[in-house]
C-alpha cells in the first residue's frame, strides 16, 4: 500500500518538475524559434494551461502503464486508499473535463457571432484534428498488425476495425487491445467532433434566425445527422462539461478586477479547490463536475496560478498540446512495449516512476518535431482567408 502512495507522490513532484525545467528552456530559445510559437503573441493563461493538462493527461498513462505491463489491467488500482485512487484517477479525469471546457469555452465565444461561416469552421477544425490523429493511428496500425500478425487478421475484420479508429471508437484487434498503442487518447476526440456538429443548433437558438435561411437550415440538417449518430457512440453524460463551460463565457468579461483585487486570497484558495477536488470527489460524478467547472470559471476569468500559466515557456509548451496528448501513448508504447526498454518484473514502481523525466524527454522531443512538422503547416493554412 506505501508503494503505490510513494509513486503517485514521486510522479506528480516529477511531472512539475519537467514541466518546470522545460517551460524554463522554451523560454530561452532564440527569438527567431520563440516567435513561431502563437501563444507568445497572446496573453491567457488557458494557453499555458492546454500544456500543463496535456502533460498531466500523459502522466496519468505513464502511471497506467506499469500495472498494464504487470498485470493486463489499464485502470488505476484501488489496494492504496479510496482517496489516493480518486487522486490517481483524477490525475487524467481533471485534465480531460477542462480540455473539453476549454472548447466549450472557445466555441461559445465564436457563437456570439450573428453571422458564421459554417464550412470554414468544419474545415479549419477538419485541419486543426486530422493531420496529427492520422499520423498517430499509422503508429497504432502498425503496433497491432506486428502485435497479431497481418497473416491472423481476415479482411473485413481488418476493415471494420479501422473504421472504428478512423471516427475515434476503440475497436480490439483480434485478442490485441489495441488502445494500449496511442494511451487510447482518441475518445476524447469524438466527444470533441459531437460538440462541434452541436454548434449549428446553439447559434441558431441563441440569434433566432429566420426559418428562410435556408443555408442555416441545411447546415442544421446535415450536422443533426452527424451530432445524433455520435451521440449513440458516446456517453452523453461527458458533454456536461461543454453545457458548464458557459458559465465560464457569462463571467469571463467581468472577474478580472476581482481576481486581480484578491489574488492573494486566491493563490491560496484554487489550488485547495483543486486538490479537494482531486482527493475527496471521483472522477467524472455530478459535484467533481461542478467543481472543475468553479476553477474553470476562475482560469477563463483570468487566474493563473500566480503567473505561472502566463510563463513565455509554459505557453509555448501549451502550444504543442496536442501533439503531446496524441504522441505521448506512441512513445510509452515505443519505449516500454516494442523496445521492452524497462524491465517491470524486476524492478518495483518507485525505480519506474524515476524514469518519467527521460520519457517526458522523448516526448517532448517528438512533440516538437510533430508541431512544427504536421501540426503548424495545417494551422498556417488554416490561417488563410476568411475564418470564423
């Protein structure tokens, strides 16, 4: 019981640590490299925070995988406390209800907006998501087919469970759980698809167009049919998250002053918040909810961890976000599966957990290549012309 409590311990002083000593380089790079990073030329914390929920997110899988490759199972243990397995579960849980709040938060905004251009939206988001997840599940075809044998998989079979990956749905491979090759990150990403094809509705309901707007209207058809078939792959209690952000966008424009008067007060009441939240409330249930969604509040106002989420560094390292979230689950693969680097019956969790600063390494080093080399491309084309 004293292991599993060390090694979150460890991890977690670890994961601030990296995050700590990498945000400290970024921010030190030459100005020519710097400058092509967006956020620098912005002033949100929820820039430096999108870094520190990818990191965590990545954290959380590094945990899951030392009992995967023990014993099978990609879930949290509960033999160490009921508190430090909702800790252990919220290390990931938290990250993922604010990344979707994060969205919410953004899209609602653009939905103020009288008028929007539907198929730039779809187009910039098609951009934004697809390039990067592609590249992931090329590394996710490949681990499964050397995992099972290209010869043991029939074609239809082989088909349909493609299929699946393609639209962000787990499928196995024959025997082989394949979500262990990318951390299984993609399901967030049809959740992500379900909101956006939602937006359509809420901007109509929020402006009142005309029911001779016949373009709105076809819009509304086509993303109906799209939102109604996620909705019969996805647990629709998840989208809670994106409902809650709104609160976020009502109170964004008028916390500030406030936040700025009781700053004091408040480095020293979020992160309680935030730790209660994490220790006292399982993940995803109706209070943990609301919870996360009070410190979003706070974040989107403004709040940054007294600077920290405004660090030059930290929002650079938010910038590779999604490449982090995307690419971390190919890298423990990598490393911990088809290198067989780390030998897990012979060493306990501590010694693991020790080499979480060289894996966030390897991370961020193919994080960088994967911004610069697939993400930014599509973001500088995206950039071109007439956007929402």
């Amino acid at each position: 019981m004293r292991e599993p409590r060390l090694g979150l311990v460890l991890l977690t002083f670890l994961v601030m640590l990296s995050m700590a000593l990498v945000a400290f380089l970024l921010a030190r790079m030459p100005q020519k490299i710097s400058e092509k990073f967006d956020s620098t030329h912005r002033d949100s914390p929820l820039d430096g925070l999108r870094g520190v929920l990818a990191t965590f997110v990545f954290a959380h899988h590094f945990y899951l995988m030392h009992r995967w490759s023990l014993q099978g199972e990609w879930a949290v243990a509960d033999n160490f406390g009921l508190h430090w397995m909702y800790f252990a579960q919220n290390l990931g849980a938290i990250p993922v209800s604010l990344f979707f709040m994060i969205t919410g938060f953004l899209f609602l905004n653009k939905l103020k907006q009288k008028e929007i251009n539907w198929k730039n939206l779809y187009i910039a988001r098609i951009r934004r998501i697809m390039p990067l997840y592609l590249l992931s599940l090329l590394f996710v075809v490949y681990a499964s087919f050397k995992a099972v044998g290209v010869e043991n998989v029939a074609f239809w079979d082989g088909v349909d469970w493609l299929f699946h990956w393609a639209t962000f749905r787990y499928l196995p491979l024959n025997d082989f759980v394949s979500f262990v090759s990318n951390a299984g990150v993609q399901w967030t990403l049809l959740y992500e698809w379900g909101f956006y094809f939602s937006l359509p509705f809420i901007h109509t309901a929020m402006h009142q167009l005309p029911a001779s707007n016949k373009k709105q209207w076809g819009v509304i058809a086509l993303c109906g049919a799209l939102f109604g078939w996620i909705i019969t792959q996805t647990d629709i209690h998840h989208y809670w998250q994106f409902v809650l952000s709104a609160a976020a966008v009502s109170l964004s424009g008028v916390l500030l002053p406030w936040i700025q008067q009781y700053k004091k007060w408040l480095n020293v009441a979020v992160p309680l918040l935030l730790l209660a939240t994490a220790f006292l409330f399982p993940p995803y249930t109706p209070l943990n909810r609301i919870l996360v969604a009070l410190l979003f509040v706070m974040l989107a106002g403004g709040y940054d961890f007294g600077g920290i989420l405004r660090h030059r560094g930290m929002k650079m390292l938010g910038d590779m976000s999604y490449s982090i979230y995307l690419m971390h689950g190919v890298v423990l693969y990598g490393v911990f599966v088809l290198g067989g680097w780390f030998d897990f019956q012979a060493h306990g969790l501590l010694v693991y957990t020790a080499t979480f600063p060289i894996i966030f390494v390897l991370v961020m080093l193919l994080s960088c290549i994967t911004y610069f080399g697939v993400e930014r491309p599509f973001l500088r084309r995206r950039n071109i012309g007439n956007q929402p």
